[in-house]
C-alpha cells in the first residue's frame, strides 16, 4: 500500500491538472502516464550508466545516446541529453515547456525500438495537452518527487491512480473491481510456467495482478536469468481495441517491472486472431453488451455458438486460445448461465461435455456498482477437448467485503476469502448439502437441467414451518386487550375529574 505522503504527492500532481483546466479523467490519466514514461527512460539510462561506470563498458542502444537528433516535424536539431528528465527539469519554464512539447514529445512517438517499444508504439497518436509553463513545472516537480526505481511503490501509484480515475464517476466501465481481480488471481495460483493473456485487457488488470502474485511467491525463482526474461518478455499478454488503453496497460505493466510486455491492439473475436493453442492461462472480464456481425467473427469461434453475443464470443475464444490443459477463469453476465436461445445452451454444453467445467461462483449484482447493476459469475474451466466434468463446484457470494450499493463502503461481511480456501480444498467440499453457500452438483443433474448454471437451479431452500394460532385464540386476545385499554381510559378519566 502507497503511503500517506505518496498519495499526498499523487492527489498533488491529480489537483494540478483540474486546476489547469484539464477535468477528464482519462485525459489526466494519459498526460500523468506520458511523463511518468519519460522519467522511467531516464532513470533507466541513468542506472545502467551507473553500472557502466562501476564495471566498465558501454550501454547498448540508450536510448539518449551523446550527440544530436534530428528532429523530423521541424527540422531542427536537439541535443539528446536536453530530452532526459534529470537535465530538462533544472531549465527555466519556458525553455522546458519547449522542448517537452517540440522536441521530446516527437522523440518520443518515434521511439520505436529498444525494451521500451512496447510502450512506445502506442505513442504514435498521443497528443501533449499540458496547457502552460506554470503547469508543467509544478507536474514535473510533483513526479520528480516520485520514486520510479521502486516498481513495488509505483505499481501500487498506478492503482491508486486508476481508483482515482474511477472514483471521479468516468470511465468506470474500464475497471474490474481490484479484489475480485485479485481473487480470481489467487483461485487460479499462476506460476512461472504460465503464459498468461487477457484478450480483453482494459487497463490490464489482470495480468498485472497475475505479475504481483508471481513476484511475491516466486521471488526465489525469478533470480535465475530464464526465468527472469520469460517473466518480463514472454509470459504476459494482453490486447485492446481501444490504444488509450493499451498504453495505460502497457505503462501498468512496466511499473510492475514487467519490462517488455507483449500488449498489442487486436479485434480479439475477428477472423484475424489466429492465436489458437497458445496460452496456459486467461483471466478476464469481457465486454458485457454489444453485438458484432456474423461476417468480422472468426468462423471458428461461430462453429462452437452461432451467436452475435460478445459474452458467448469471448467463451468460444478462451476455449480456442487455450493449450491443452491450459485454464480459464471468466467472469460472465448471469444471462451466460440460464439464457435459453441455442447459443447459449450450446456454449454450456461445451464447458460440460468437450472441456472440465470445474466452478461457477455466483456474485451479487452489487459488485460492480455505481457503474453497472448487472448480476454476475465467475466460470472456471479447462480445455481438455475430451470432457471430464464430473462435478461442478457452486459458490453463492452473498457478500464481497463492501456495501452493494452505490457507495461501496468497506463491510466486515466478506465471502471471498471462504472462496479460495474452499476452492482449493475441493475434498472438503463434498459433503456439504445444497443448503450450504457452496456445493458441488454433478454432470447428470446439470445435462438434465438442459446445462443450466445458475445456483438457484440447484440451490435447495430451507423453509420453515409457521405455525399460526387458531383464530378463536387470537381473538379472544384482542378482545381482553381492547377490554384493559377501556378500563385503563375510564380509571384515567376518574383520576382527571378526582
């Protein structure tokens, strides 16, 4: 957790922007990115010329080499060492207002090579907004206060910075709630042989959370030089159609010292992925609504459920997408689990009877609040392509830790952790009647229910037997009530006029 005084200094850098004029979330969100990136160049360059120094050497393609660039909108040439941080921020206001906007900002959209391109390449189409001098200095003050050498500190930064962003009521729609993230993580347990993708990454929750886990309980292991690179280069994948996001995702991972992420923009559901049999690992929260025409859908993913549905879409892709025993832990709209069309049914019946549908845990409709009031669940399968679904584990979340209202506030009432400890302790779990929060419901009660997964399907309730009192009882109670209040009034009258 960030400290006191570092969300002083965030809620500093934020307060600057609102009061430059700068009022959309997003667009603070993008300009504090674009600079916390600038910093981190020259940060790096300046650690490695410290290395350098200390051992002898040379740097391979830094990224500010000696000498001068030619910059390509103006023609005119730039020395490389005015463009690092720790050199721009002793300039006078208006001499680093000009080089951030004409120089640097154009050095950096061409950046695109190195262990920084994966950032860089979503840079082409950003745009300078700082309005003023005055606004830059403070925010370059502000982040030059900011330690970017602890990743541990500004990966936590830039999740309170995301909070913030979803706090301000804009663009809600782009973050899964960081503790349902983080129990989805902590229910599939990553490891360092996974290669882990979210095709519908947003701000790349997930495969951030999956890069915390994984550096806090593989510390030991990530010291070895294979491991190391799989880790910072191979293991994490993300795409996005939208590149305000696949910047911000890319900038998440690389202050979780994921140094090169592979975060690309990619219609995930169109017949140009051909991303099949690749990934040990997907965790996501696919688009909810919306529909696409028959002829963009890769025809694979249409031949498990013919559907427009992108929530049907994404379950046919995670399936395809996945290795052999590879796993899958979605979260899903509750229509996903009792809709009746023949799509619906027919993407049921592939979890059931070609792969192992291991669980489905249901969440209350508050969890997404004040964004969406939609009711959902979590599914977990594996790709088997020969079934295996022999009991499917039920779990009805009741409470999550906070209000289900739209204020969110933190509760004592929280399911979560009773999830994971259940999860994965599956032998405990078997016999426990249907009256329990969790259950397990085996394949043949599933296939005659039609492949129905809602909870309420199987979930037994207990009624309690109400006994009522004979009427004649009851009223001849109300009779010696109504007999002691009109004695009770006329002792009260003989008091007054006594």
């Amino acid at each position: 957790m960030i400290t006191g005084e570092i969300r002083n200094k965030i809620d500093t850098i934020w307060d600057t922007f609102w009061t430059s004029g700068i009022t959309n979330s997003m667009t603070v969100l993008e300009q504090m990115t674009y600079l916390f990136f600038i910093k981190i160049l020259d940060d790096t360059q300046i650690k490695q010329e410290a290395t350098s120094s200390a051992f002898g050497g040379k740097i391979e393609n830094p990224t500010f080499p000696q000498g001068e660039w030619l910059n390509p909108e103006t023609g005119s040439r730039v020395p490389y060492k005015n463009m690092r941080w720790s050199v721009f921020k002793n300039f006078d206001s208006q001499t680093m207002f000009s080089t951030i906007r004409n120089d640097l900002f154009v050095f950096i959209k061409n950046l695109n090579s190195g262990k920084n391109s994966s950032y860089a390449t979503y840079m082409r189409d950003a745009t300078f907004l700082i309005p003023n001098e005055r606004t830059l200095i403070k925010l370059v003050d502000g982040v030059s206060g900011l330690d970017m050498e602890d990743r541990d500190t500004m990966g936590d930064v830039y999740e309170y910075i995301l909070g913030k962003m979803a706090a301000s009521g804009t663009n809600g729609q782009f973050r899964t709630p960081r503790h349902i993230i983080r129990m989805i993580v902590h229910l599939m347990r990553p490891d360092l042989k996974d290669i882990i993708c979210d095709p519908a990454m947003g701000s790349a929750g997930f495969i951030v959370e999956a890069a915390r886990y994984i550096a806090g309980n593989y510390k030991t292991d990530l010291l070895k030089k294979e491991n190391a690179s799989h880790y910072k280069n191979t293991m994490f994948y993300g795409f996005d159609t939208d590149q305000t996001m696949l910047r911000i995702g890319a900038m998440n991972m690389m202050l979780h010292s994921v140094e090169n992420p592979n975060i690309q923009w990619r219609d995930s559901l169109s017949d140009e992925n051909k991303d099949a049999d690749r990934y040990t690992l997907i965790m996501a929260n696919p688009p909810f609504t919306g529909s696409l025409d028959y002829e963009v859908v890769d025809k694979t993913l249409l031949a498990l459920t013919k559907t427009k549905k992108t929530e049907l879409l994404f379950l046919a892709l995670f399936i395809c997408s996945l290795k052999l025993g590879g796993r899958c832990a979605s979260i899903v709209p509750d229509g996903v689990l009792f809709g009746a069309s023949n799509a619906h049914k027919a993407i049921r019946k592939e979890l059931v009877e070609n792969q192992h549908l291991q669980a489905v845990i249901s969440m209350p409709s508050g969890v997404f609040k004040p964004y969406a009031g939609v009711s959902t669940a979590v599914l977990i399968f594996t790709k088997t392509n020969a079934g295996g679904t022999e009991n499917v584990w039920f779990y009805d979340m009741k409470a999550d830790g906070y209000s289900l209202d739209d204020k969110r506030t933190e509760t004592k009432e929280n399911d979560i952790p009773d999830i994971i400890a259940r999860f994965h302790n599956p032998e405990a779990e078997k016999g426990r009647s249907r009256k329990e929060k969790s259950f397990f419901v085996p394949k043949t009660d599933i296939v005659e229910n039609d492949y129905d997964l809602s909870i309420n399907k199987y979930k037994e309730v207990e009624r309690v037997k109400v006994v009522y009192d004979n009427p004649e009882e009851v009223l001849n109670r109300l009779e010696q009530l109504h007999n002691q209040v009109a004695e009770a009034i006329t002792e009260y009258k003989r008091m007054v006029k006594g």
